[in-house]
C-alpha cells in the first residue's frame, strides 16, 4: 500500500463538482472508503482593495487539480484509477499516463499545500493581490496616517508591510504600515 497525496488534473472551474462527485461516489459504495482518504480542493484568502475597501476572497491555489489523499495498493490499483479518471471533467493524475501508476507528491509539498490552505496549522496569512515596488506612489487609507501620501522606500512581502516615506510637519519621515493599508494613486 503506498498512502500519500496525490494531484489530480481537472477542468478549470470544475474542481468543486468533481470533489462532490468523489465523495459521493465513496459514500455510495462505487469507490472503496480504504483507499479514498481524503479529496480537497486547497483554496486560500487574498485581500483586494477596491475603491478604498478591502475584501477578503477565498481563490484556489492550484487552479485546474484537486488533492486526493490515495492508500493506493500495490496491485489491483487500475480499475480504482480508472473509476476516478472515468469521472467527468477529470483529465488524468499529474505526471503519469493512464497505463503508468500515479506518483503521489513528497510529504513536503503536500503539508505546505495544506498550510497554505489553513487545513493545517501553520503560518496561514491573507496574501494580497496587488503589488508594490521601490519608489511607487501610494495613498494610506486606513490607520493613524489615513490620508497622507508618500513613495514605497521598502518593501517585506514576508511581513506584509511597506516602509513609505510621507511628509509629515514638512519633513519626509518613513512610516511602517501594513499592504491593507495602502494603495497605488
């Protein structure tokens, strides 16, 4: 038996549906509970900004693939590969053929995956969508220097937050604000 994650190629826009159509299909009896562990589709949370109003939206990180937690015996594994690439709107597992049994991904891949997602825990942060660079204009428009107006000195994508120099009593004094904060004029 070779438990692990694997990765199944989908349809854009399907991933919902087919992750409904395994589980159901596990529930009715037509796939084997002991070999179907898990089926997810990994989404994460991206903050936009529009207008001056941030939303959070949930966007998939691996758009097209759904991870299948698999115990994949070591023979007699075709016709359960087969059931699940029969399914509509499913093209194949990633890096094989239908003749070839699926490779499942490392451990590592898999946990960070699933950290991003939030289905495990780790350091799981609301990404935003847009970008900022070095010298790049930008309005704050939450926090205690709402209003002003600066240009990006540093940016720390690991951290979230944006080094921008604004003038304050008509001195260039550098504030520390979050990306939510801010945004491009």
């Amino acid at each position: 038996m070779a438990k692990g994650w694997y990765i199944l190629h989908t349809y854009s826009g399907y991933e919902g549906k087919i992750e409904r159509t395994i589980r159901s299909m596990v529930e009715n009896g037509d796939l084997s509970s002991d070999v179907i562990l898990d089926v997810k589709v990994p989404v994460e949370d991206v903050v936009e900004v529009r207008d001056g109003k941030k939303r959070t939206v949930s966007k998939k990180v691996l758009p097209g693939y759904i991870m299948i937690e698999l115990d994949l015996p070591d023979l007699g594994w075709k016709p359960i590969c087969s059931a699940i690439r029969r399914i509509q709107g499913v093209t194949g597992f990633v890096g094989t053929n239908s003749t070839v049994r699926p490779r499942p991904i490392s451990n590592d891949e898999a946990v960070a995956l699933l950290q991003k997602s939030g289905e495990i825990k780790g350091e799981k942060t609301a990404r935003v969508k847009q970008t900022f660079a070095v010298g790049e204009q930008v309005k704050i428009i939450d926090g205690p220097f709402i209003s002003f107006s600066g240009s990006i000195e540093e940016v720390n994508l690991e951290k979230n937050k944006l080094r921008v120099t604004v003038g304050i009593f008509g001195r260039a004094t550098p504030v520390e604000v979050d990306l939510t904060q801010v945004e491009k004029i």
